[in-house]
C-alpha cells in the first residue's frame, strides 16, 4: 500500500513539473490575446499545417525557413463573430528558440506582437513593448526592414533581424490564409 | 487507489503530450562566425606608402545549449591568416559557462568579454563602420579585450546591468603611445591576487537607441609597477529610420607612474541612401571624428601630451546586400597635434558573420 502512495505521490509531482513546463508559455499566450483583443473574447486554438508549396514560397521571400511544419493559430470571436487572429510561432535567435505571438484584426493587419519567451542572455531587447509596438498597423504590404521601418537595437542585432522576418513570414501566411 | 493511479497516469500521458506542443526548446550545438578580409594603404607623414593584403580576423563560434538556463558558448580566433614567430595569432577569445535564470538575472564565468564600450563584446563586421574597428576600439578601449572572469547580468524595466569581476591587467606593459592595451593578459596566467572590477548600465527602452556606460577598477600590477586604474566611458549608439549615429567617450586615469590619464572620443554618423530608391541592400555612406589621446595627461606635461595626441576624419561607405554581409571602404586623414603631421589611410574589405 506504502509502495502505491510513493507511487502516486512520485505520479503527481510528474504531473505538476511537466506541466510547469510549458504552462507559462500557454498562459502568456492567453493573457496577450485576451490583453489585444478584450476580456469577453473567445480564443479557438487550432494548428495549421503548411503545405509544401505555401511553405517554400513565403520561405523564399522572406529568406527564413519556418522553424515547424505547424503553425499555431488561436481565433478570436466575440458574440459568434471572428474579429481576430493570433500567430504563435518561434525564430532562432543566436543559438535558442524565440517564441512569439503576433496578433492580427479579421483584415490581416497587426495589432499587438509581443515576445513570449526569450530565451538567450543577450538581446532581451527585443522583448520591450516600445519596440514591439512598431508594428503595430503593419499589414502584407509593409516593409519589414531592420534600420529603416524597424528599429534596430544595438547588441541584439541578430534576434531584431531574425524577429523581423519572423513576424513578417506570418503576416505572409495569415494574408495567403484569408484570401482562400 | 489503482482507479487514482490510472487517473494519475492518464493526466500525465495527455499533460505530457500537451507540454511537449509547447516545449518549443532543444538540446541543441550552435555553430556561427565571422570573418574580414582587409586592404589597408597607409601613408605616415613624409614617408611613401606602403599597402597590404591582411585576412585580418576568422573566427569560429561554438556554442551547446544543454536546458533553456544552462549553455556553454566559446569564439576561437585566428588573425593575420598564419601563425609563426610570432606573427598571426591563435586565441581563445570567449569560453564560459551561461546560467540564464531569466531576464532579470544570470550569470557567466570562463573566458569572457568585458562589457566596456559598445564594440567588445559585439565586434563582427557588419555592426561597425569602417573596415578597420574605430581607432577609439584600438587605442583607448582596446577592444578585443577578453580573459578570465565572471559577471551576472541582467535587465530589469529597460535597463540592461553587466557587474563583473576579471583578471587584472599587467600595469610594466601600459605606455604612452597604447594607453592600457598592452597591459590585456588575454587569459594567460593571469596574477589571480587581484582583479578588475567593473559595472555597466545601459537604457534600451527607447526604440533604436542603446545609450550607457560602464565604470571599472583595477589595482593593477606588473613585476616592477603596481598602478591604480579606473576606466570610466560613455556610449550611445542610435539605428533606426535608415540614421546611424554612434557617440563615444572614454577616460583611463592612472595613480602612479608618468602616465596620468589616457582620453578619447569618437563620433559616426550614417544614412542609408538606398531607401530613397526602395532597394533592399543598404547603401551608407558615413563620416567620423576621433580625438585620441593615450597620454592625455603626464608628469612631465608639455611635448609628451602632444605627441600621441591626433584627431581623425574618416569618410566611408558601408554597403550591406543582406545583413551578415558588409563591403566597406573607407579614407582617412589624421593630423597629428604635436607637429601637424598628416597620416593618410584607404582600407577597403569584406566582412561576414552567420
């Protein structure tokens, strides 16, 4: 019986530290969303798969592999009507995931982007809401460009680099997942 | 209790699954680089010129991330192509250990970088103007400053904080004409009965501008001299609609021997003059003014203050078809104050880093 508790006390702690994982990441995410697009929203999570064409074209333009084959999408409603999406992906800064969550009204122009998790000891930057605020009304005919539409930060040249594209590579897709 | 223990396993299984969706890390080996092939012409007063070839810098980037908080990142270093007698040089230029408890806080110790100036610790080619570092980097910050040491670092609420301990510098090698430069023990066997001390701080919460300084002290020591040093600069370096402008100003004071203060200040200003006909790679043209003076202050006084002391002009052109690649080519012209001499340099490379 001793044995069965260890067990399951060893079971619980399981639980709790593999949730612990990736928990934060999910109530971040939850949190931004809600934060964008307003307390009474409705947020449905689902993945989209790339398919191998939609994936090479939009790599080639912006000249950045996407980190997975899945892209998560959460969809915002408020009384039954779609009134925004949110894109969470990651880019690779020097040597770690960065995870980023872009969100977007029904027309495919951006709202709100926010860093989720950083990672690196050095660029933490990038994670600042002034400069994550510069792309705000960016839509699939912007820029994109580090120095000129977007501020560089001096010491986090690669995560602003690669960040830009990043965000760029969903604006990309939502805009190809709107049209159809 | 079996009926609380499937319950317990089947939560697991499916947290287990739903975790890993959101588990976006890896154990993962990081490999990078840089690299910058020169050609530097130089004419000193009278004398004729003189031109070379120089593969100045190839360096390789090795890094392993075991967890989100634990990694290990190292920079070997290969300079002039060659290594004999002497000439060329092989040096292991960073090495440490990384703990990134979070933003706020982490901490590092091997062979590191001292956050002093804006060019040592981010010193590949496309993030500075000229195809040579700024003679600021070279004679006043001698930049690339590395050795043995430990620092935490941090950022909270925009401001980003280094406070560091590492090794001393050796006070026989400091000179009037190189300030502390040649005093870098670069890691090797470095007197451990003392330590440089130092602390940065920089604001980045403004979109485009990195503005700071940093403060350090050392009770430096050689076989013959025990000097006391305190390094105190200040940087700010601003990039955004296609302006780059960059400020810097330093001071070296010494307690003892002839040398009393080493001094310095340099500023750039570019424009990206692609973005008036929308192309993609950035075409800078940019000016800088130094004033450098390693022996800023003596006892003697008098000639030996002018003697080291020049200002510079530098027009340049710095041309990025993407961002990890920079050709560059530069003229400068530096008078110095002692006897209006006129030393002319053209330098033009290639830089890479991945």
């Amino acid at each position: 019986m001793i044995f069965h508790k260890v067990i399951y006390i060893v079971f619980l702690f399981l639980i709790f530290t593999s949730a612990s994982v990736s928990q934060d990441i999910q109530d971040k995410v939850r949190v931004s969303l809600l934060n964008c697009f307003g307390e009474n929203s409705q947020i449905i999570f689902e993945k989209f798969t790339l398919t191998f064409q939609l994936r090479n074209s939009i790599e080639k333009k912006v000249g950045q592999k996407f980190f997975l084959n899945e892209i998560y999408l959460y969809k915002i409603y408020n009384e039954k009507k779609i009134i925004g999406y949110g894109l969470l992906d990651n880019v690779y800064g020097k040597s770690l995931p960065i995870t980023f969550l872009v969100m977007y009204d029904s027309e495919g122009k951006i709202l709100c982007s926010e860093i989720i998790k950083y990672r690196e000891p050095y660029g933490g930057a990038v994670q600042s809401k002034e400069w994550n605020d510069q792309f705000k009304g960016k839509n699939v005919n912007s820029d994109f460009q580090p120095g000129k539409d977007i501020s560089g930060i001096s010491g986090a040249t690669i995560s602003v680099n690669s960040l830009t594209k990043g965000i760029k590579k969903l604006t990309l897709l939502l805009n190809e997942i709107l049209s159809k | 209790m079996k009926l609380k223990l499937t319950i317990a396993l089947v939560i697991l299984f499916t947290q287990f699954i739903h975790s890993q969706d959101f588990n976006f890390f890896e154990p993962k080996v990081t490999i990078g680089g840089y690299g910058e092939l020169h050609y530097n012409n130089e004419k000193i007063g009278d004398a004729p010129s003189n031109a070379i070839w120089d593969f100045h810098r190839f360096v390789l980037f090795f890094g392993y991330s075991w967890s989100e908080k634990w990694s290990f990142k190292s920079e070997v270093e290969f300079e002039h192509n060659f290594v004999k007698n002497g000439q060329g040089e092989l040096a292991l230029e960073q090495a440490y250990v990384n703990y990134h408890h979070s933003d706020e806080f982490g901490f590092n110790i091997g062979v590191i970088l001292p956050s002093i100036g804006l060019i040592n610790e981010y010193h590949e080619p496309p993030l500075f103007f000229g195809t040579e570092r700024p003679v600021y980097h070279n004679l006043i910050i001698p930049t690339t400053w590395f050795g043995s040491g430990a620092s935490v670092y941090g950022n909270v609420k925009g401001f980003d904080y280094r406070v560091m301990i590492f090794e001393t510098l050796n006070s026989d090698k400091f000179s009037l004409s190189q300030g502390i430069r040649g005093g870098r023990m670069k890691g090797y066997k470095t007197d451990a009965s003392r330590l440089l001390y130092s602390i940065r701080l920089d604001y980045l919460n403004i979109p485009g501008l990195k503005i700071g300084g940093s403060f350090s002290f050392n009770n430096a020591k050689g076989d013959s001299t025990q000097v006391d040093v305190t390094i105190a600069e200040i940087h700010a370096k601003y990039t955004a609609n296609n302006i780059t402008a960059v400020f810097e100003f330093g001071n070296i004071s010494y307690n003892n021997g002839e040398l009393k203060a080493s001094r310095g200040y340099y500023f750039d200003l570019g424009y990206n003059v692609a973005s008036f006909f929308d192309l993609n790679t950035k075409i800078t043209p940019f000016i800088r003014y130094s004033d450098i003076n390693t022996a800023a202050e003596t006892i003697s006084g008098g000639e030996k203050e002018k003697r080291y002391h020049f200002t510079e002009w530098m027009i340049g052109l710095d041309v990025k078809p993407i961002d990890n690649v920079v050709f560059k080519v530069d003229y400068s012209e530096q008078t110095r104050k002692l006897d209006d001499r006129k030393s002319k340099f053209i330098n033009f490379g290639v830089g890479y880093m991945f």
